[in-house]
C-alpha cells in the first residue's frame, strides 16, 4: 500500500495541474494509495507512523530536497520504501537517485528499483545528503588522528550523497562518509575555494574551539550543534530509484 505525502508548498494554485498529473499517472500504473497533506498543524511522524501500523508499506515524498529529508529522518527506523516525486527539476536528491521531475517519476515508482542506502548520523538525526559546516573554528577526531581547516574561511561539508569535486560524488552504498574540508581564500573583494581535502570515514567527531560551538547544517533543512557524533548508518533506508542514479 502506498502513502502519498505533499509538502504544504503544493497548496499554492501553480501546483495544482501537476498534483492531478500525478494523480492521473499513478491511477494508469495501478500504484495509488492514500494521501495526506503536511501542514503546521500535522505532526509528520505520527502521521507516518500511524499509516505504515495501517499497513502501508510506500511512502511517497512529493516536494523538493527539504521534503525528502524531513521524511527520511521519520521513516529511517521503520520498514517501508521510500518512493520520490520531485515537484521541479533543481532536485539534487532525485538527480543523484536518477529519479526524473513531476509525472515521470510515477513511471520509476511503477518500476520499483529497490536499493538500500547508507545514511549519515549526527548524534540520533539521520540526514541522506550532506551536512555543512561554514568557517568554523572545528577539529574533526578520527581514533588515531585530528584534522582542522588550515583557514579562517572555510567550507566542511559531511558527504553521504552529492559531488565533492568536479563530477566525482559520494557512493551511498559504500558503507563510507567522506569530511570534505575545502579552504577559502580572500583576496580583496574576491573569494577563491582553493584545493579541498577529502577524509574518508566511517566515524568521527567535530568539536568546536568556540564555547558557544558550531552549526551544522544537515540537508539545507535542521541545524545541530557541536560537539558531534557523526558516523555511517549502512543501509539503513529503501529508496525506489532510476536506472540512470549516479551509483550502482
């Protein structure tokens, strides 16, 4: 049984051709379900939670990246499938996933290309994407080593899923998180990303020089703060994807 879940940003009228497409193209291909609307006053994980008890075992994001996210962290200790219906092309979740924007996407749900991926952990909050520290005063942990920006300005992005330098991207089937530490230099009005330094791992943590601490941003969504736990979680979420994903 499938759950189809819209973000509350589809209430605006511009959306309302593509939800009927949708609904339309998910009746031709015999994958309908249930639907339930976010809004403010719908506590997400209940909502979740009382329908996988209800016997569904699909649930459906239909939004954008924010989307995606906040649904992952609901339903990454429960037994379904994730399925993704990117309202717009600027995806970079679907992208990866090889999942196409708006009605095409119903066509790789029908399909139902099953591939367990890893996710990232910080402290107990699951992210699928990357988590982002900007120029903090941090040192990264390791058991047998710690690793700190060599500059003020700074970029340190956590990777599960995404590019970390040109068309190379994090393998979220490969049991591995990589600390992208990228310096940046200043000079006059003009800023320079120089040569980033790539960390493999499977567990480390960040701590911050500042007693206030650091803020990580994790998936453009919830910001956590330092000391972190940061480790890999293998195979922790089932994701309907495309053939054309960005992994095997």
């Amino acid at each position: 049984m499938y759950l189809y879940i819209y973000d509350a940003f589809l209430s605006q009228p511009k959306y309302a051709s593509f939800l009927a497409g949708v609904e339309r193209r998910v009746t031709d291909l015999d994958i309908k379900g249930k639907i339930a609307r976010l809004n403010i006053l719908k506590n997400t994980k209940e909502l979740i939670t009382d329908a996988v008890k209800a016997g569904v075992t699909t649930v459906v994001a239909i939004g954008d990246d924010q989307t995606f996210a906040k649904i992952i962290n609901v339903i990454a200790s429960l037994d379904v499938t994730l399925g993704l219906i990117p309202a717009e092309g600027n995806s970079k979740i679907a992208r990866v996933l090889g999942v196409p924007p708006r009605e095409p996407a119903c066509d790789v749900l029908a399909a139902r290309i099953i591939k367990k991926l890893d996710l990232g952990m910080i402290n107990n909050y699951y992210f699928l994407n990357t988590a982002e520290i900007t120029n903090a005063k941090i040192s990264i942990d390791c058991d047998t080593y710690s690793v700190e920006p060599t500059t003020a300005m700074n970029v340190v992005r956590i990777c599960n899923v995404g590019a970390f330098g040109g068309e190379i991207y994090s393998n979220p089937t490969d049991g591995i998180l990589e600390a992208v530490i990228t310096p940046i230099q200043q000079k006059w009005f003009s800023k320079r990303s120089l040569k980033p330094t790539i960390l493999p791992f499977k567990k480390i943590r960040i701590n911050a020089q500042d007693e206030d601490g650091a803020s990580i941003l994790t998936d453009e969504q919830v910001i956590l703060k330092t000391p972190a736990d940061v480790r890999i979680a293998p195979g922790q979420l089932k994701v309907i994807v495309g053939s054309n994903r960005m992994f095997e």
